[in-house]
C-alpha cells in the first residue's frame, strides 16, 4: 500500500485545499474524513491511503526513514498570509500565530532533502494548478489522474468539517494570496510578538530584500490573541511530540502487529487545528 500524508507550515497552509484536490482529481481509495495522524491505518484493504495533518512535519521524520512507501506532501505558505487568515468556524479571529509557522519551517527544512518529501508552495498550488498536479505525478508515479487539479471544485465531495476550513468548495484561486495588505495592523502586531521573518522571505523566494517592512513600519500592531494560543513554547512542542515517536515505529511494522484502523467516517483527531 502506499502511503500519502500532507502536512504544512501550520494550519491554513493549504492542507485542506491539497488533501480534497487529491483526493477528487486522483484514483486514491482510501482517506480519512478531514484530518487523520501520520501513523493512521485505513478500515479496508487499499492501493493508495491518504491523509492530512499540518503539525506532523514534527514527527515526519522517522517514518520517512522507516517506510519507504510512504510520501510527504508538504505545504509551504507566506507566512504573512497564513497569520492573517481565517477559519470558518471562527470568522471573528485570526486563526494562528506566526510561532506555528516558524517552529514548523525548521523542521521542515530538515527534511527539505529527502527525495519522498515534497514541498508545494501555496501560492503555486493556487495560480498553477495543473502544473502542480504534474510535478506530483511526477514525484509519485503511481498516481493516477482522473480530473485536473484546475476542476477539482467541480467533483470534489469534501466533508463538513473540511467545508469550514474551506469556506466553501469554488474554482482553485488566487484571490487570497499577498492578503496580508490588507490586513497590516494584524501583521504589525505578529511581529511584533515573534520576531522578524524577513531573511526566511527572502530564502523562500518571498520576497528579493525587506523593503516590503516599509508597509508596517507606521502601522499601530494588533495585539489581539488569535484563535489557537499565541505562543509555542518549547514544552509545547515536546507535548506534541511525545509518544509521536513511537507510534511512528509501530506504524512503520504494520500489517505484522495490525494497529487499530482509521479511514474515512472514524473519528478524526480535530478540525481545522492549530496544525
């Protein structure tokens, strides 16, 4: 069986946009309804198992090494669009803070040279579709298409949880890209918080220098908490982590010691968390 799983820069990186592309535009037998942990198992016999959690690029590592049938997308984002982005199950607020994205990137960068992680930017997930879907097929040459990612919106069946964080199904867009304009105060204030990502712009290809600071420099920060916890503190991200090791192992030996199975309707771990 082979295993797919996508992960992300934090949540609102377009996890749930590349999960439902995939999951209507390729021949894929088996998914979880919205969000399943790496180390989930389908109900049923399946050719292609796929799932999404945006906080497993901690934990992506060891299964990487251990099973060689498994893929990891991962989803790369402005991080100023992802702080100024918002969930539909609650509109009223910014989602995440810019802790997530940076404590998630270093992990990311760790794995950036592994040839069975795969990292697609948002931004080209969204202004290129079909490009996209080609250099997946490339990547994973098992895949089998039976839409282009361009027309995904017209047979995709997402779940009501996947809905919200969707906010609806509609043609793959560009519109919310560089959002962050208008949306400075809430900028100003992140950077405030967390500290520069300048450099990490320019490295991603964001940006060529830090003019783009000239934007923010007059602006009065919004220091509103966000939706999940401001601040990812070190105990955070070990309590994440803890026993995700482990689980990993045991995942990497089935079907020999049979872990307890997870497919589409079980119970999901979350909707639309902090990643």
């Amino acid at each position: 069986m082979k295993r797919i799983h996508i992960a992300g820069c934090g949540a609102r990186s377009g996890t749930t946009l590349m999960a439902e592309a995939m999951i209507a535009c390729f021949e894929i037998d088996a998914y979880t309804e919205h969000e399943d942990r790496i180390y989930a198992w389908p109900k049923h016999d399946a050719d292609i198992f796929l799932t999404k959690k945006p906080r497993d690029v901690l934990v992506a590592g060891p299964l990487l090494r251990l099973m060689p049938n498994l893929h990891v997308i991962f989803m790369l984002r402005d991080p100023r669009d992802v702080v100024t982005s918002r969930h539909g199950s609650d509109p009223g607020r910014y989602w995440i803070s810019l802790a997530y994205w940076k404590a998630y990137m270093q992990r990311a960068r760790a794995l950036e040279s592994h040839p069975r992680f795969i990292t697609v930017r948002y931004e080209d997930l969204v202004t290129r579709p079909d490009e996209v879907q080609a250099h997946l097929m490339q990547e994973m040459p098992f895949l089998r298409k039976r839409a282009p990612f361009s027309r995904y919106h017209e047979v995709a069946k997402p779940s009501t949880r996947s809905l919200d964080a969707l906010r609806g199904v509609r043609p793959v867009s560009a519109a919310s890209v560089g959002n962050w304009r208008r949306h400075l105060p809430r900028l100003a204030g992140q950077l405030q918080r967390h500290g520069s990502i300048a450099q990490e712009l320019i490295d991603y290809g964001y940006e060529p220098d830090d003019s783009w600071l000239n934007e923010v420099r007059q602006v009065t920060p919004d220091l509103c908490e966000s939706h999940w916890p401001e601040y990812l503190t070190r105990s955070d991200l070990r309590r994440r982590m803890r026993g995700k090791y482990l689980r990993a192992i045991v995942t990497s030996l089935y079907p020999l010691l049979k872990p307890p199975l997870s497919g589409r309707g079980a119970k999901s771990e979350g909707s639309g968390d902090a990643g």
